[in-house]
C-alpha cells in the first residue's frame, strides 16, 4: 500500500519547498558572502577578521567556554542520572519534569535571576562571607564564571536527561556481572557503563556544546561588554556598527562549529564501538 | 544493579544540589517579584504585590504578551500543518531523496538563531518588503518544523502500518484511513508537539532579535529592552508570572500526555 | 547567485504572505511609526501619543531601541522606509546624515520653532534635525567613598574593581573620550590621549556600560562606586536612597542634544511635522519635564525649582554644556572606534 513514490513526495515537497526558499537559501547568502572578497571569491574576510586581536580573543573564549560547559555537564550529568535510574519509576517521572520545567522558562527570566545572586550583595556573597570563605565581596558578575554558571544551568537538563534514558537502556545487569567479576566502580564506569551510553553523551554533547557557543541571552545579559562571546559580538558588529561582512564571517563560524561538532562526535563514537 | 547505602545518599544528594541549582533561582526571581521595595533584592525587603500590579498596568507588556501567544500558535500551527505530512511520509513512503529531505527539514536546529534572523532579515524580509509580523511568523514556522517533525515521527513510530492497510481494504480512502485511525492514534504526540513548539516559539530571543520591528516586539525582547531604559523589579515580577504559567504547562502537560518522553 | 536565489525566495514566501495577509488585521487608519528611545514610553503615551492620535485620527506606531541600534535597522531598511520620524542623539543623527538617511525638515511649518533654544533648532546644520532636550554628562559617585572632583578622579586606586565606563558604542562613549582628553591636555581630534588613559584604566572597570538602566543596578548592588551619565538618569539614580553625588568636575560637564529627524522617502511627511510640532509645544515640553523624562528645550518652559533641579534646565545651564562639534564626530569617529578596539575593548 505504501509504494507510491509520488504521494511520499507531495506529502515532503511543501515542507520542503518553504524551508529551502525562505530558510536555507537566506541563510547561504548570508554565509556566501563572508566568501566574497574585491575580486570574486576569496578568504580575505576572515583574514581580516581574525587580524583583530579582539576577535581572536572572543573566539577562543567562546571555544575555551563551550568546552568546559560541555565537561561539566557532562560530569555533573553522568552523577545527577545515575541517581535518577536508581530512583523508583513514580518518583522518576517526578524528577524528570522537575528537569524540564527550566527548560520551559523564559530564558530572560532565567538569566535575570543570577543577576540577583550573583551581585556584590547577592546570594553567593553572603554565603561566601557568612561562610568565612571570602574576606570581602567577590566580584562575579560580568566575568567568565557568570556566563559559565549561567549556561551549565541552561544545558544541564538536556545532558541529564539523554543520559537518563541511555542509562534506562542499560541491561540491569551488566553493572552487577562486572563487579562480580572483580572491576572496581571506577573500571565499571569506564569499561562498561561509558561505552554502553556513549551515543546518549555523546548526543547530549553536542547538543550542550553547540548550544553554548551559540547562546545570545546568557552572555550578553551576565557577560556584558568586557566578556563578549561569537554571538554577541555578532549582534554588536552587525547592529551597532554596521558591519555586515563580520557578522556573516561569524555566522559561518558558528554554522562549521555547530556541524563540525556534530560530525566529530559521532565520529569519536563510531571509532570507540569497534 | 548494585546499591549500597552510600551510592544512595550520595546519590540523593548529588540530585538536590542540581535541582537547587537548576531550580533555586526561580524561587529568588519570585522573592525578587514580591519585593516592597523600588529596586530588585533578594531576600525581599518586605512583601508586596505592587510589581506584580505594575505589570499589568506596563501597555508595552499587554501588547507583546498577545502577539508572542498568538505568534507562538499560529508558527506551532503552520509548522504542524507543514511537518504531520512529512513525518508521515518519512515513516511510510519510499520518498526520493529522502535523507536530502532529512537534511533541510532539521537544518533550522543546526544554524543558530541569531543567524537566521540576521539572514532572513537581509535576504527575504528587506528585499521583498515582508511586513514585520509575518516576517517573524515565517521565521518561527521555519524554526519549529524540525520540532514538528521530530516528535510526531517518534509517535509515529509506535504505530503499526497494518492497522491502516485493514482500514483502506475495509473501504476506506487513503486520507480517510489518515484522518480517522492515524490520526487519533498520534494525538498526544501532536499535542506534545503543539506544546514544545509554543514554549519555544514563546520564549524565541536570538531569532527575533533582528526582524522585530516598529509596534510589533514580541515579549521576551520586549522584557530585555524594559530592562535596557529601567530598572524596577517589574521585570522581576513579569519573570516571576512567566515562569509560574511555564509551572503549569509543565504540569498539565506531564500529567495528559508525559511529555518528558518527548524532550 | 544572489538574484536567482531571491527569486525562489519571493515566490515561495508571497503564497505564505498571501495566506497570512487574508488573516491579518485590516490597516484602516493612517499609523505614523515613530523610533524613540525605550526610556518613559509609558509616561510619553500618556503626555503626548494619545493626545496626538486624538488630534489627527491616526495611530502611533513606536519602535524602541537605543539610539545606534535603532539607526542600523534604519539602514537596512533604506530601501523601504518604516519609520517617519526618528529621535536620536546628535551623533547618531550626524551619521545618519552622511549616510543620506534623513532628509530636510521645513521649519517654517513648526509653529513652535522660534521657541526652541538656539542650539537646538539647527543643531547638525542644513535643517535636518530639530533638538528636542538637551542633557549633560558629568560622573555620579558614592559620596561616602570617593571624592570627585575632576574626570582625572576616575584614574583613582581606590575605584578599583568599582568603576563603570561607557562603551563606545554607546552615545554616553565618545563623551567620556571627549573629557578625558581634555582633562589630560589631549590634542582632540582621534582622542589618542584619551583611549591611552583609559586603556590604562581598563583592569579597575567592571565593565563598560551600553545600558544606562544597568548602572542603577550596579549602584544598588555595590558593584560600582563613579560611572560617567547623563543627567537623565539622575531622577531614577535619586530613588536609590544612597549617597549617590552628581561631580562638578573642574574641567566642565559635557552633554549632547537628543534631535527628532524625518526619515528620506518616509511615507507621512505632513503628519510627522505636526507630531514634531506638537512634541516641541510649551505645553508637552512642561509636561515631559515635570515628569522628569526630558529637560525642555523649549525655552519658553518655566518649572519649579525642585523640578529644575533634576534637569538640565535655563540658559546658563544649557550654555556651559561642552558639546563634541558635530564636524569632529563625523571626522574622527572611524578613528575612535579603531583605537578603542585595538587598545580598550581586548
């Protein structure tokens, strides 16, 4: 019944059709033209680009954070789903909602908030004192660790919840035979557990990294000017100073990043399976 | 697999640090809300609902709440009218070229937001005089389709073809068989979809940054230029609500349909 | 490439328009679109949108946005014009004006014209801006920590870690240059002398401002102790109940006009000289001003003297303002944005 090649095709072709016109092809005339230079099609807008010592400093930050959010959450996310898998399934389905219910909320709202707490009398400070850890107010807004802290909040449930449902796929007793046949928890985690989820974090990374380094509200409301991000140098070059060919140097950036991610994870996963 | 007493505690623990971090700030946000003061504090200095009030007397705020609803529904709407069909052929029919087809129709997760709105506004919208607003309904319908997609092809996954080949023997048309055994059967994931796109769509900032335009902003960019000219914990109060009504969705979305398998 | 591609582009998305257009709300009366600063939109709804729309029979369209922002999108949409009448600052509408964004207002149709102060009613020359408030910049501090008496003050030790700066980019960037090179006997021009000070000075910033609303954060939270403003903040920054002073540095306060512009090719040209006409008025001019949101530039207005207090109000105050010659904005303004780059923003 369902050999009809031409109904497969009426049913994509609308879907198709408006996403090619008015998503895909905007979108390479954008990237297009960071390639095009006096006389045709050169490099010369990157080398530019990358001439300005700023630039150089804004992409190695927005890599150099991208990683690190990615590993935190990773670590973090690996603990956080282990504790999930060994709760009972009625409180499970709790918890799950719980992680998702940040997901959900405006992220505006969400980066508001660490303003509250992460000013000179916010929350963290009067901990820090009250705890005798710092003698004096720590300043922590507009600094890398803001935007660092902002974006593990924003990502972290993504990862949790991949590798929640890798673990869930884990046959029960795989954990259980390994330790019988002496592997310490440590060994279990890395022979066993770490390769039998590796799609899930490896889904999950590419899904906080890509997200990171592709982040607007986060680093322009937490980072500010002095802790500019590819994204918001993005948005200062094209908005404030008019500079097209900049901005759609970064685009590029941003677009081989994301994809480039994506190829080399998989890739990383495929070459560990065998 | 193996518990012991302190893998749980550990565990336990390890759970309510990240719920407090993930978590925590909202609950700040809403002391922030309930302050009594002129600026945003935490802990509150006394409570009031005076921002709360302020919100709803803020006429910039009334107007882009509506516009991002009916945004956020319409783009949800075109982008299941666009995507059912595709994530039905995918599941179904030999479509020629079908990971061709794969690659654009997820390709608006893979470009970041801030790109297609700069593209869009560049090489569509300007060039072709597109209004503002249906500027940015395209723009979110583009946005949502890889959702619309994703999730109704999960659903779809779950159903067996043959039911609907009894049904085309037993009389009925091809589009008679989708509408009347499909089509009930992957309700929950149509509805899933409907609410993951609204939310996205809702609170959407990088795509809508660059074609928001004279009288039509929507609410989340609307909170960040308040922010830009004023600071009162009105802003505090409108994240505070926002977040509330999030709290609900979530709720009754878990509770029809367990969205969380759908994430 | 290019045209082929925006072919595909158009035909696809005029079905979509179509479709959407069946269901978009009907355009009966005529919307004058006005881009204004996104500071008090409330207050100016109340004091003089809604008043207007009941004179004219139309509506007002408002697009709001910091003022280089707001010029960018102005520019992309040259082609296709938005907005009718544009507010911006002096700066900005220089540029706008080299960029041939804006086009010659007929002043002898703006009854209220002769009212203005002198430097307000050509201030970029050739008629093509009308200056609606004027406002200066000097630095605001916490008295009970720092004294400041000199822009020279901000270079202080003690401000370490607690001193705010505006950024370039914003209209608040260049008058901090401007100063600083005055007040460390700079030749003027490309600032030099200025980017190298404050470059020097850039471990002590917590960071450089594009939002004047964020300053008042900073303040309440003990961020920061001096920040460089304008003087249209001083009425929000008072209800922080702090010891929050505003300097009288020994080398002057600067400050900057805000101007209203008429868009080139805008489509209600007749109806956006009668907005202006209105805007610029004894009436709306007192209003906005006893609101706090605009110091008049009508110098007919006459306020109390609390009121005056918190503005930039009367012709002594008005003169001693040091402002940037346009001439020099436009000349040296590549130059600034290239030093500051280089030097200040890495």
């Amino acid at each position: 019944m369902f050999q009809d090649r031409r109904i497969g095709l009426a049913l994509v072709l609308p879907a198709t059709l408006f996403l090619l016109a008015g998503f895909v092809l905007p979108v390479l005339v954008l990237l297009s033209g960071s390639l095009q230079g006096p006389g045709g099609w050169s490099f010369d807008a990157y080398v530019r680009f990358f001439a300005v010592p700023l630039h150089q400093e804004v992409f190695w930050r927005t890599v150099r954070l991208g990683v690190l959010v990615t590993l935190t959450c990773a670590v973090v996310g690996y603990a956080a789903a282990f504790a999930i898998v060994n709760t009972a399934p009625s409180a499970r389905g709790k918890l799950i909602g719980l992680l998702i219910l940040p997901l959900m909320i405006s992220p505006v709202a969400r980066t508001y908030a660490w303003i509250v707490i992460l000013g000179r009398t916010g929350l963290v400070n009067q901990a820090l004192q009250g705890l005798g850890l710092a003698d004096g107010p720590v300043r922590l807004l507009f600094t890398e660790t803001a935007v660092f802290i902002g974006l593990v909040q924003l990502f972290l449930p993504l990862m949790v919840l991949t590798l929640v449902s890798a673990l869930e796929n884990l046959p029960a007793d795989v954990m259980s035979a390994a330790r019988v046949l002496g592997a310490g928890w440590i060994q279990t985690f890395v022979r066993v557990v770490l390769p039998l989820t590796r799609e899930g974090l490896v889904i999950g990374g590419t899904l906080v990294f890509t997200g990171a380094v592709t982040a607007y509200i986060t680093p322009a409301v937490l980072g500010g000017s002095r802790v500019l991000m590819l994204e918001t140098l993005l948005y200062q070059r094209v908005s404030v100073a008019g500079d097209i060919v900049s901005g759609s140097v970064i685009a590029a950036i941003l677009v081989v990043m994301s994809y480039t991610t994506n190829v080399l994870l998989r890739r990383i996963a495929a070459g560990r399976g065998r | 697999m193996i518990r012991l007493p302190w893998m749980r505690i550990g565990g336990w623990a390890t759970l309510a640090l990240v719920l407090l971090f993930l978590i925590g700030p909202f609950a700040v946000i809403i002391g922030a809300a309930l302050n009594a003061g002129t600026v945003p504090a935490f802990p509150p200095q006394g409570i009031s609902l005076r921002w709360v009030v302020a919100v709803f007397e803020v006429q910039s705020f009334r107007a882009s709440f509506f516009l991002s609803v009916w945004l956020a529904v319409g783009s949800t709407l075109a982008a299941l009218v666009l995507g059912v069909p595709v994530a039905y052929a995918l599941a179904r029919y030999p479509v020629p070229g079908k990971e061709a087809v794969r690659a654009v129709v997820t390709a608006p997760v893979v470009v970041p937001g801030i790109i297609v709105g700069l593209a869009l506004l560049r090489h569509a919208v300007v060039p072709l005089g597109v209004p503002v607003m249906e500027a940015l309904f395209l723009a979110h319908t583009a946005l949502l389709l890889p959702y619309a997609v994703r999730v109704v092809a999960a659903s779809l996954e779950n159903l067996r073809p043959d039911i609907e080949e009894a049904a085309v023997m037993l009389g009925a048309t091809r589009l008679g068989a989708f509408l009347r055994v499909v089509l009930p059967n992957i309700r929950n994931g149509i509805l899933a979809a409907f609410i993951l796109g609204f939310v996205t769509s809702f609170n959407q900032v990088p795509v809508s940054l660059f074609l928001t335009g004279p009288g039509v902003s929507t609410l989340p960019i609307d909170m960040l230029a308040y922010m830009e000219f004023t600071y009162d914990p009105s802003v505090a109060a409108l994240s505070a609500l926002l977040a509330l009504m999030s709290l609900a969705v979530v709720l009754v979305a878990e509770r029809l349909l367990g969205i969380s398998r759908f994430v | 490439m290019h045209s082929i591609g925006e072919e595909m582009i158009r035909t696809v998305l005029a079905a979509g328009a179509l479709a959407l257009l069946a269901a978009g709300p009907a355009a009966a009366q005529t919307t004058l679109t006005v881009s204004g600063f996104g500071i008090a939109q409330d207050q100016f709804r109340r004091i003089l949108y809604a008043p207007f729309e009941a004179q004219c029979g139309c509506k007002i369209a408002v697009e709001a946005g910091n003022s280089a922002e707001r010029l960018a999108k102005m520019e992309a949409r040259r082609a296709n014009p938005e907005i009718d009448i544009a507010v911006l600052s002096d700066a900005d509408a220089m540029i706008a004006r080299t960029k041939d964004l804006i086009e010659p207002i007929d002043v002898a149709k703006l009854s209220n014209h002769a009212r203005l102060y002198d430097i307000a009613k050509d201030p970029i020359g050739g008629n093509l801006a009308v200056g609606y408030t004027f406002y200066n910049t000097s630095i605001v501090y916490r008295s009970d920590k720092v004294k400041i008496e000199s822009w020279k003050d901000l270079w202080k030790p003690e401000l370490k870690g607690r001193l705010a700066l505006p950024n370039i980019t914003t209209t608040q960037g260049p008058l901090l240059l401007f100063m600083t090179d005055r007040a460390f006997g700079g030749s003027g021009g490309a600032f030099t002398t200025a980017i190298d000070r404050i470059a020097e000075v850039k471990p002590n910033v917590v960071t450089f401002y594009e939002r004047s609303a964020q300053l008042l954060q900073l303040f309440q939270q003990d961020e920061i102790w001096a920040a460089p403003l304008g003087r249209f903040n001083w009425a929000n920054i008072k209800k922080l109940n702090m010891p929050l002073a505003w300097a009288t540095p020994t080398e002057g306060q600067t400050g900057g006009i805000n101007v209203m512009v008429v868009t080139k090719n805008g489509k209600n040209r007749e109806l956006a000289l009668r907005f202006m006409d209105m805007w610029l008025s004894t009436d709306i001019q007192t209003k906005l001003a006893m609101e706090l949101v605009d110091s008049p530039a009508n110098k007919e207005v006459v306020l109390p003297a609390d009121v005056a207090d918190n503005l930039t109000f009367g012709p002594e105050t008005v003169n001693a303002v040091r402002l940037i010659p346009p001439a020099d904005v436009i000349a040296n303004r590549d130059a600034w944005l290239a030093g500051w780059n280089a030097k200040v923003a890495r």
